[in-house]
C-alpha cells in the first residue's frame, strides 16, 4: 500500500512505542522561545535533568521584545525578565540563543527555514503552535505546550498519538492580485476552524505547487487555524532550489545525497488518505476575515454575513461577532475606516510579503490618522529589504519600519491596538482581544493591508488595480 | 502529576463552540511572567471595557466562581498552544472538562495536567447540559474515571468513553517524562542509526558534514 509524505516521515522517526501505546517520535531540531521556556527550563532544572540534545536545540526570543527601531532588552520592561530567563538557562544547558543582536534573531518560525536549519522530511517543534508554518519545506512540525516542552527538552522526542491524514487538492489558478494569505483564508471558509481536527493536512494540486516557498511556509502557517496540528506541501525542484546554499543546509557530496533521500518523500500514487477535500481556487481574488474566527471569511469586496439568512442555530455566533467586530448585517466592508495596519508575523513577514506591500505603496503616502506598522520575520529579512530599499519606501510613505518581533501578532510585547480600533493585519487569528481590549482584526494578505493603509479605509483591490 | 480518579462538584455550563485559548487565558496588556492564574480565566470576557464585572458571565456568578468540572461544546481550546489555558481552569478547582470535541493541542495539554478530557456524542452531551442548566450549581456532579461514569441529580448517569492508554495515565498520575525515559536506550540507539543513515538530520548545522 502506498505511503503519504507524512508516513513516510513519521514512521522514519518512530524511536519505539511507548507502553502506553504512544509513538516516540525523535524531534530533529527544536526551537523554544522566552514566553514559555523559563517555566519549562525551571521544571527540568527541579527535575534533576538536563537538555539531553542541546547542539539540535535553540531558543528564539521572539515573542516579547519591543518592536521599537533601536530597541534593546528594556525598551519593553515585561520583556527582560522572560529574555534573561531564557539566556540563563540556555546558558546553563548548552543551547545557543538567536538574541536580540544575532544575525540569526527573528521569529523562530522564519528562522528555521531561512538559515536550512529545518529541512524536508524533518520532525521539528516549537512551543508555539504555528510551528506548522515549517511543512512549506516538507517537514513536519508540532506546536507543543510547556510541559510537553519540557519533555522533549529532557528526552529529545515527542509521545504522540499517531494522527490521521487529509490531502487538500487545491485546483485553478489563482487571481493575480491574490497571494497564499487569500488560498488559506479560503480554505478556512470552506472547512472551518475545526476541519482538520485530528489530521495532518497535506496540501496538494496545482495552487500548492505554483506557490513560491514563502508562499507555502504561508499556506502551512494557518494549518493550526483549521484545527490541524501540522500540515505540509511536498518538496519538489522550488524548495530544492530555495534551500541550495542556505548556510545551514547540507553541502557538496551530503547536499547529493540528502537530494535523493527528499526526491524519495512526496506521497506515492496509492497513499491513503482517510479525508479528501477539493478546494477551488481559480481566478480566487483578495480575501479578507470579516468576524472573530479565521474562517470568517470572505472575498474584500463581499458583504458581511446576514444573520437572518442563517438556519436559527447559527445565528448567535455570527450575531455575536458582527457586535463585537462593530459591523451591521449584510455590510459591505470595502469602505470601513482602518485605525491601524500590521504587517508582520510568522505568516506573513517574509521578504516576497515585504515586497508585495512595498508594490503598493511606493510613492504614496499612509492616510492621515492611521498607524502603519511593518515588522520583518527576522533580522535577515529586514537586512535583505534594507539592501533593496524596501524600507526606504516604507518609511517615506510614513509606516513605521520596525524591529523583527512577533509584535502585533499576539501583543505579547504590549504592541497592541486601542478598544474600538479596527486593524487590517497579516496575522494569523482575528480572536476577539488579541490584538487589544476590543480591537477589530482582519485578516488579509500584505497587498491588501497596504493598500487599507493608504486610502484609511478597506479597499477593493482588484478594483483599485484597475484604476477605478 | 496528580492522579485522578473521581470527583465531585459544581458543573460549569460554558455552552459555546470553538472556545479559543486567546479567551481563556488572554495576554491583558502583555506578558507577565508569574500570573494569577485564577484571575486571567476569561478576563476580558469576566469585565466590560471600564473594568467592571459582568455580574451574568457565567464565571461572575456566585455558584460558578469555582467549580469540578466544565461543560462546553465543539473544538473547545483552539488557538493558540499556551499551557495557561489549562492552569486557569486548575486555579479554580476544574480537573475534569466535557466537550462535544477538543483542538487536538488544548485535549493534550489537559492530559498533560492532570485534567481529565471527556468527549461526549451529541445524544448524550444534550442530556448533560439540560441536567447542568437545570442544576444551575446547586446540585452536585460526580466523574469516576475507574467505572467511566458521569452522575447528576435525578439518577442521570453516563457513560463515557477514553482510551485505555489515557486512562491508565490519568488513573495513576504517572510522570510523562518518566515514562518515557525508561526507553534511554531506544533513544540512544536510534540517533546512531539516524547518525548513519541520515547524518544531516543529526547535525543542526549540516554545511559542515
Ligand atoms: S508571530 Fe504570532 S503566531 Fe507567529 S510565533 Fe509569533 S506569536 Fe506565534
């Protein structure tokens, strides 16, 4: 019978089963972070034990830090205590810290993938739980909590529950102006929040492998949104390329020899999946979330849900976002007011995200009143865009160009909007209060939230472009 | 880890889908490293925007503010993978939570904690939330993870279903990593065989092999 990716990876990985009957699955790099490792590296340190593998173990401080240009360990006071935690521990137990003035520092799911630390067919986790972002590559990852942290920390692998597998075929051609953000964000609309509970997800057809590799770590990055704790785009020729001569990847006659073993991963013709889903994408055009799930969703110039059109039982739900999200039924969105703009995250702060903002901007200038904040995925993305001056368009159309964090994405680092605000934002979760007391997220693309920043309010793009 | 075998208490009805932990244990104004675990339980929730207490959100009411077991309904605990989702539920008293489903992640961070994680089919999880509502704190649940039975007033009992392997977990309150340890050796011998058979994957830095 023939074996899907995710098999092939996971029954690679299976050290033995538990007694319990849980597979331990070796954990091949493992990346913490400031917020949830102290407690972890504390229980350890209680525990008697130590990190058993700290050469294949990192900590990313990436959750915290101010996003303030120039900022240090005090420009955010909550922060230092979680930073110096971490450096002491990690000190303590061998682990090399990205820290705030590393050439490696940045969001730990960038970072992985953009120095070739994480690989195809690697197993990875991070206690974050869009650790997911990684199967762009065609690794496998695990967002995992503080105690199951501290069990890999302490034991190298993962006691896991073997999942079941989902293939997404995702067919067309997408709309010119749409990015991997829209392909996501539709997806959520058509499965939910809940529809890969208990799966794997394995992205495939057409859409999946014309996405650019920053495009798939994209796709993979809202995998957790649709209740999948991993999903996962098979390598091809694109990722092969995109990791040559990546400092960390194999080189020479190893590089040779790790090419025939990732050509080996894609799932066999016969792989079996136990859910298939289809997911039309042609000629998809901007998507925008318009309440407080991510599966809110729909196309920028469609109209917010009518609750009366709704079978009864749903109606509450979606009565409740409208109020919360400040929107009458039946709404168009395109013309609301924007307070803020986030460009930033582990979704969407690579540098092809970067660029695809900066496109839009350029020569303009961000309407007066509102806030417009872009923070890159790490300290190498935003050197990369300073070299080409993308920055530089950024700045002079008045954003405000940031230090890499995850900032607005979860305001871990205080970096939060004011109640009432509306937030056009590359994130990942539009949840009631995350972004502040009362903010109101949508989730967009890089294109769109720029182009909100400029004209102060939600725009349709597509009718933009066209110079309507 | 403590064990579980059976308790008694308050249900707590929480009757909504997709429950996400940004809303059980929500950030406030940044991150703190120690918490009041009891207090950030569905604070922005708990309060309106001036501070004040939502006298009827279920947590505010008196006969709720601490309780044995909560009641929710679909993909409860989606979202983000933070632990503190599931200590704010420890801090006041809840060690055993009845769903129509778990997000995979939040499920195993309540095993992990000591929590036990019931999932009940539509049938039987509509009788106990009408017992619960009915009840409204003033009668007593009971869970026994030995017999798999949820009891309520009125001679309700339920069964419920859980692996073997969870069970025994929970029943015994065994140290994960203690567990696992005990394969050392399996450990050790499979990273010298991935050594040899895949040597990039046992180098994090593999520009030097
Ligand atoms: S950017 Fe957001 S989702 Fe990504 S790691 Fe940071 S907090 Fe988590």
């Amino acid at each position: 019978m023939g074996r899907s990716i995710f098999d092939k990876i996971w029954d690679a990985h299976v050290v033995c089963q538990r007694m319990d009957g849980r597979d331990l699955l070796f954990i091949d790099r493992h990346i913490t972070h400031e917020l949830h490792a102290p407690h972890a590296f504390k229980k350890l340190k209680a525990a008697g034990r130590k990190v058993r593998r700290p050469d294949i173990t990192f900590s990313a401080l990436d959750h915290t830090p101010a996003s303030t240009p120039g900022r240090d360990d005090n420009t955010n006071p909550q922060s230092k205590p979680f930073l110096d935690a971490v450096r002491a521990a990690s000190r303590e137990n061998g682990v090399r810290v990205f820290d705030l003035d590393d050439a490696d520092y940045g969001i730990s799911h960038v970072v992985g993938p953009e120095i070739g630390m994480v690989l195809p067919g690697a197993t990875h986790a991070v206690p974050d739980s869009h650790a997911c972002t990684v199967g762009g590559l065609g690794a496998l990852a695990f967002g995992c909590g503080t105690t199951e942290l501290e069990h890999v920390l302490a034991t190298q692998v993962m006691a896991l529950v073997r999942p079941k597998r989902m293939r997404v075929h995702l067919e067309g051609k997408i709309g010119a102006l749409a990015s991997a953000k829209d392909v996501a964000l539709k997806i959520l609309s058509q499965i939910g929040v809940s529809g890969g509970r208990g799966h794997i997800i394995e992205f495939a057809g057409p859409v999946a492998r014309a996405l650019s590799i920053e495009g798939r770590l994209t796709l993979c990055n809202l995998t957790i949104e649709m209740g999948s704790r991993s999903g996962l785009v098979a390598p091809d020729d694109k990722t092969f390329d995109w990791l040559y001569g990546r400092p960390w990847a194999p080189k020479g006659a190893m590089w040779d020899r790790a090419l025939a073993h990732w050509r080996t991963l894609p799932s066999d013709e016969d792989a079996i999946f136990e859910r298939e889903v289809t997911v039309d994408c042609h000629g998809l055009q901007p998507q925008i979330t318009w309440g407080t799930d991510p599966a809110q969703v729909i196309e920028v110039n469609g109209h917010a849900p009518n609750p009366a059109d709704l079978p009864a039982e749903q109606r509450g739900a979606i009565e409740r976002a409208l109020d919360y999200m400040g929107l009458q039924a039946g709404q168009p969105l395109v013309g609301l007011p924007v307070h803020r703009i986030f460009i930033g995250s582990c979704t969407n702060a690579r540098l092809p995200d970067l660029q695809e903002a900066a496109e839009i901007v350029r020569g303009q200038h961000v309407a007066q009143g509102v806030v417009a904040l872009v923070s890159a995925g790490s300290a190498r993305v935003k050197r990369e865009a300073e070299a080409i001056g993308v920055d530089k368009v950024f700045r002079d159309a008045g954003f405000i160009w940031g230090e890499s964090a995850c900032s607005m994405c979860a305001g871990a680092n205080g970096d939060r909007g004011e109640a009432g605000e509306r937030i056009l934002s590359t994130t990942n979760r539009n949840f009631e209060n995350r972004q502040g007391r009362g903010v109101r997220t949508h989730l967009v693309g890089p294109a769109l939230a720029a182009a909100a920043a400029i004209a102060g309010k939600i725009v349709d793009v597509p009718k933009m472009k066209a110079g309507e | 880890m403590k064990a579980f075998t059976r308790i008694m208490g308050t249900a707590i009805p929480f009757l909504e889908d997709d429950v996400n932990t940004d809303q059980i244990a929500p950030m406030g104004a940044g991150a703190r490293m120690s918490e009041d675990y009891a207090q950030t339980l569905f604070q922005h929730r708990r309060h309106s925007a001036d501070g004040a207490e939502i006298p009827d959100f279920v947590f505010n009411q008196p006969q709720f503010r601490t309780g044995a077991m909560l009641i929710s309904g679909r993909n409860f605990g989606c979202g983000s993978s933070r632990e503190s989702a599931v200590w704010t539920f420890l801090a006041i008293g809840v060690t055993c939570i009845i769903t129509r489903s778990f997000a995979d992640m939040y499920r195993e961070n309540c095993l992990q904690n000591g929590i036990l994680p019931i999932t009940l089919p539509d049938a039987q999880a509509d009788q106990l939330e009408a017992a619960v509502v009915a009840a409204n704190g003033a009668a007593p649940f009971a869970v026994d993870l030995v017999s798999q039975e949820i009891k309520g007033p009125h001679g309700l009992r339920i069964a419920f279903d859980i692996s073997p392997a969870d069970r025994a977990r929970l029943l015994e309150g065994l140290d994960d990593i203690g567990l696992t340890l005990k394969h050392k050796a399996e450990i050790e011998a499979f990273e010298k065989k991935m050594a040899q058979h895949i040597p990039w994957s046992q180098r994090a830095d593999a520009s030097s092999l």
